[in-house]
C-alpha cells in the first residue's frame, strides 16, 4: 500500500469550485502519495493543515477563494504564512481586492493568482512548477 507523502488544499465556499479543481488537480496531481483536500470553511481548512503537518505530510500548496464569508482569502494566506511562511499559496479569484492581492505579492506570500473564471491551462501553468519543486 502507498503512504500518503504529500497534500494539496482547496479552499472556497462554493462546492462547484472545489469540484471542478478536484477533476482538474486529478489530471496534474499525483494522487498515489499526495492528498487532495476540499474545505469550504477556511477555519476548518487551517485545523486541517495544522493536523496534516502533524502526521508528517507535506502541504505542497494552498489554493484560496479570495472572497468568502468567514474571512477573505488574503487572511487566509497571511494566517498560513505566520506558521509556515515556506508554504505555497495560490489565489483563484473573481473578485479580489487588487490591492490586497498586490500587498501579499510584494510581501511574497502569493505564489500566483489565478482569475475566475479560469482555464485549465493557467491553473496547470501556475501549479507545475510547485509540484516540479517538491520532485
């Protein structure tokens, strides 16, 4: 049996979203030793890296909604980054606030940000060299 090495989080409050990056990650992910997690809750999504990191497995990234209820994806990252500022955050948005996308960019806390409505090979293009990195 393979042991699970490696996760991938999906973060955004709508279910369709996160569906359709399951079956797009499904495509460019190597889901024999990495996991593929879906939160719609970023409070829930952070307990969770918290709890992966705890069992040794490695976060390789972070894709974030900007806009969403409990907090916005920028709080999201910068609460990802204070306890692991080596972690790789991916926006994908349609309603980003430019200059707080700006901010995280200039800080380097934001590895690429992705507009909705996205095609597949702008998500592939922004991922590949992340997951080429953890190789």
């Amino acid at each position: 049996m393979n042991e699970v090495k490696y996760a991938v989080v999906c973060v955004d409050d709508d279910p369709y979203i996160l569906q359709m990056l399951g079956f797009q990650l499904g495509k460019i992910v190597d889901q024999t030793f990495t996991l593929v997690e879906y939160f719609t809750d970023p409070n829930i999504a952070l307990e969770n890296i918290e709890l992966l990191i705890n069992e040794q497995i490695k976060v390789i990234f972070v894709i974030v909604d900007y806009q969403m209820p409990k907090m916005t994806g920028a709080q999201l990252i910068r609460a990802i980054k204070e306890k692991h500022p080596e972690m790789k955050c991916v926006m994908l948005s349609g309603q980003a606030n430019r200059l707080s996308v700006d901010e995280l960019v200039s800080e380097n806390m934001l590895d690429s940000f992705i507009s909705k409505p996205w095609n597949e090979d702008d998500l592939f293009n922004a991922i590949r060299p992340i997951l080429a990195d953890n190789k």
